[in-house]
C-alpha cells in the first residue's frame, strides 16, 4: 500500500483525485483549512504525521486575471508553497508531483510545446508558476515531477464547461472567443494519471498531460451546447469572436497545446479525444 498525500483537496482535480480509486493507494486528500502549503511549519508537520510516500501538489492560485492585480497572493501559493513541499519532501524523501500549466508559455509556437521547450509567460499567473516550477526542480532534483496540463474542467468547481452550461440556461446566444487554441482536459482524466505516476519512480522531471486533440474555447462551448442541446430543449447559438473583441487583465496565450509523445510511453491506456471525455463529463451531471 502505498499513500498519497495530496493538497489543495477542495479544487477541481483535488476533489476528482478523492474519486480516483486504485488498488494499492491509500489516499490522504487536505484542503487548505488543514494543510495550508505557504506555511512551512505546517507541510513540515503533516509529512512528519502521515508519512506519505507521495505528495500530489494540487494546491494552486488559479484566478488568472485578478493575479495581475495580486501577484503577491499567486507568488506565495504557487511559487513559495510549492518551494515549501518540495525542500521537505527531499529531506523525507518522499516524491513529489506537482501540477503546473500551459499558461508557463507565451503561445508563439506553431507545433505542440514539448516539456523540454523554452518557457515565456505571458501574466503573472503563468510566471508565478513557472515560479514554482523551477522550486520543485531545484530543491528536489530527482525526486519530483512537474506535470504541465491545461482548459481543466469538471462537474466540481467553476470552470469553463460550468460557465457555459448557466449561460445556455439563461441566454439565446453567447459570444466566444475563437482565436485562442488548446485542448480541453477532463480533470478526472488527469487525476487517473496522476494516480498512475504515483507508482512509477524513475518518471521524467516534466511530463505534459492533457486529453487528446486540439480546440478552440469556441470549439469548446460548440460542443457544450451540441451535447446538451436535446436535454434544454433549445438551441443557444454560439457566436466566434477575436481575443481583442473580449479584453482580459491577463494576456492568455493564443497557442498552448502541449506535446504528449513521452506521456503515452508512460500511460498505458489509450487517449481519449477532449470530445468524448466531454461527453462522458456531461453525462454525470444531474
């Protein structure tokens, strides 16, 4: 048996994580009211207490506009916290795989960003992780991961999916944006993985996880509406519009795909499309 002590467990991917049963796990989920990551003594203390032989760090500042306006709030969560698990999780011994994002790269590519690229973020968020990426690797050189996804969603939460759902309820059309591309990930998807990873000790310091295929947050809020539009009984039309004709604190960058060439060596199951993960997502819903 071997246990898993993950953070941040009142999130999205905390709480799928909580719902990810596998054999020879034994899971020990914290929200921040019992393990807050940006006060040392308390990581300290909870490593000491459950002797995990894994921590899955899922605590994060998500809010990617109003860090523009709070980087000190995102620095201390994302960069100081993650710094705080991984000194005492090298001198525990005890491996480290922290969640980080698309939003460490500025979108300039033409090709899917490979773990080994040149990160540039564009905002505060992306750079307050990034932060946090390069804390974990070099306090815990050899025993930690850094696994990057990206467009998380779930039935637990506020996300994208979510948004979208209350606007169909309430509106006739909705105006998305259609220039900003990636790929939709179910959270559920990356908690099984993450589950896997918790076995394998020798996995490489940057792993990209996502689903399969590409998408635009238009693309995105389309297929919301086609998958529900029977149970609504309506048709919401969705409208495509330019990043510039919807105006964010934080710049977002318009290319974020991410390459899992390496990722499907370790997975042994087979990807699945953003597309039917969604569908299956929808399907749990009330």
């Amino acid at each position: 048996m071997r246990t898993v002590l993950v953070t941040g467990a009142g999130g999205q991917l905390g709480w799928e994580l909580q719902r990810c049963h596998r054999q020879g796990l034994r899971l020990v989920a914290l929200p921040r009211a019992e393990l807050d990551v940006t006060r040392p003594d308390q990581v300290r203390r909870a490593l000491e207490h459950i002797r995990p032989q894994v921590v899955v760090n899922a605590a994060a500042y998500t809010a990617v506009d109003r860090a523009e306006s709070d980087p000190e709030a995102a620095f201390l969560i994302n960069r100081d916290g993650a710094a705080h698990l991984a000194q005492q999780c090298s001198r525990q011994r005890i491996r480290l795989l922290h969640v980080s994002t698309d939003f460490v790269f500025d979108g300039n590519a033409s090709r899917p960003y490979k773990p080994t690229d040149p990160t540039h973020p564009l905002g505060v968020y992306g750079r307050s992780k990034r932060a946090g990426e390069e804390a974990v690797l070099e306090l815990h050189p050899g025993g930690s991961t850094v696994v990057r996804t990206a467009w998380l969603y779930s039935e637990h939460g506020s996300n994208f999916v979510k948004t979208m759902l209350k606007l169909f309820s309430q509106r006739e059309e909705v105006a998305v944006v259609c220039d900003q591309v990636g790929t939709p990930t179910w959270a559920h998807d990356l908690a099984r993985f993450l589950s896997h990873l918790a076995f394998l000790d020798d996995a490489p310091s940057i792993v990209h996880f996502t689903d399969a295929g590409v998408a635009s947050w238009y693309d995105l809020a389309v297929a919301v509406e086609e998958e529900t539009r029977a149970a609504r009984g309506r048709r919401v039309r969705v409208r495509p519009i330019p990043s510039a004709a919807y105006p964010t604190p934080a710049k977002r960058p318009n290319y974020s795909v991410l390459d899992k060439e390496e990722t499907w060596k370790l997975w042994p199951e087979e990807p699945l499309h953003w597309r039917e993960t969604l569908r299956r997502m929808l399907s749990r819903l009330p």
